[in-house]
C-alpha cells in the first residue's frame, strides 16, 4: 500500500475517532482499500441528516479515482446517487493528492445546496428532503412476490440475489409459513386447486 494512504488512513482514524465513526472494511496490496465513515450534514431546514460513506480506495489512489458509495435513511435513493455524483465531480479536482477527508468536509458544507431543486443538476429528479406530508416518489420500495410453487429453493434464492444485485437493490427474502408450504396447500386443496387452475385458464 503507497505510503500516502497510509498516512491518510492514520489521519482518518485520528479525525473519526469516536465509536462507529470509521470502520477499514478491507484491505488488499491488489484490490486496495475500502473504508466506512459515518457523519453528519445540514440538509434542508437545518435538519441533521446522518450519511454513511464507503470509499474503495484502490491500489492507484490517489492517482486515480476513489470508488464512492453514498447511503442515508433519510435520503432516497435518487438523492445518494446525486450526492455521490457530485462527490465524484469534487474528487477529480483532487486528483493526486489523498482527499477522503476533504470530500467528508465537503459533503459536510454543501448537502443543503445538492439536496435544493436548483442545486441538484438532475433533470426530473425530487431532491428535496422528503418530509410526512411530501408524497416520496423515488423513496423505499416494496415488493411482494407470491409464488404459488417453487421446485427449487436455493437456485431461485441465487436468481433473486443476481437480479437485485444487477439492479443495485437492497431488501429481504422472506418465505412465509412453513417450509415447502405451497406444496402442502395443493395436496390439503386438492381438486378445489385444480378447479380453480381451470377456471383462470
């Protein structure tokens, strides 16, 4: 690991000291080094809005780009992914020299002008901190799925986890009931079950 990021990630664990402030998720001489931090910024209204950051730093840095993740209880989805664009946009007028700490200060200072319509930059996009009585179009998802059969378990769970991770989703997978219950409801229905497949055919 270059000597610079290093001294970086002893500074950084200096700056963010306090309990689960900082977290090094992983570190490798090829793949480089990931790190979480956890702060805080004004959002709109003067509301404290707390931020979790992961940056990948890779074996290159700081010749080349960090690798950014932004993610937020009180953001959508739409709004972590303007917040990393701009973070992007900051770093590579930084390029060369460590700047973990300077992009946390920056996103510090200027969440409140990224989240106001104006500052956003993104056509079409609700940047506006969500509140009780805004109607949240790009928010949290659900999505229930019944499935009234399935032969294999494990591979769909698989199938589930690659779609969702093409998609960059987050969620659960939740089997409700009893194992291999959809099984045990067509041979309790029996001809009821079969009557009705006729009658949706």
């Amino acid at each position: 690991m270059a000597e610079a990021v290093q001294e970086e990630l002893l500074a950084l664990s200096a700056i963010f000291c306090g309990q689960d402030k900082w977290e090094v998720l992983s570190r490798s001489e090829t793949d480089g080094t990931v790190v979480r931090i956890h702060t805080k910024a004004d959002g709109l209204l003067d509301v404290d809005v707390p931020l979790e950051l992961v940056f990948h730093l890779p074996a290159p840095y700081p010749l080349c780009l960090p690798g950014v993740s932004v993610t937020s209880e009180h953001l959508t989805r739409a709004q972590c992914v303007t917040v990393k664009d701009k973070l992007l946009e900051q770093a590579q007028k930084l390029l060369s020299e460590p700047m973990v700490h300077e992009l946390v200060l920056w996103v510090q200072q200027n969440l409140r002008h990224i989240l106001s319509p104006s500052g956003a930059g993104r056509e079409g996009a609700k940047c506006a901190l969500p509140t009780p009585s805004t109607p949240v179009e790009d928010g949290q998802w659900i999505t229930l799925v019944h499935l009234d059969h399935m032969r294999a378990k494990t591979k769909y769970i698989k199938t589930v986890e690659k779609w969702a991770s093409g998609l960059r989703l987050t969620g659960r997978l939740m089997f409700l009931g009893v194992p291999d219950s959809s099984e045990n409801l067509q041979s309790r229905c029996g001809l009821k079950w079969k009557e009705m497949q006729r009658e949706n055919d």
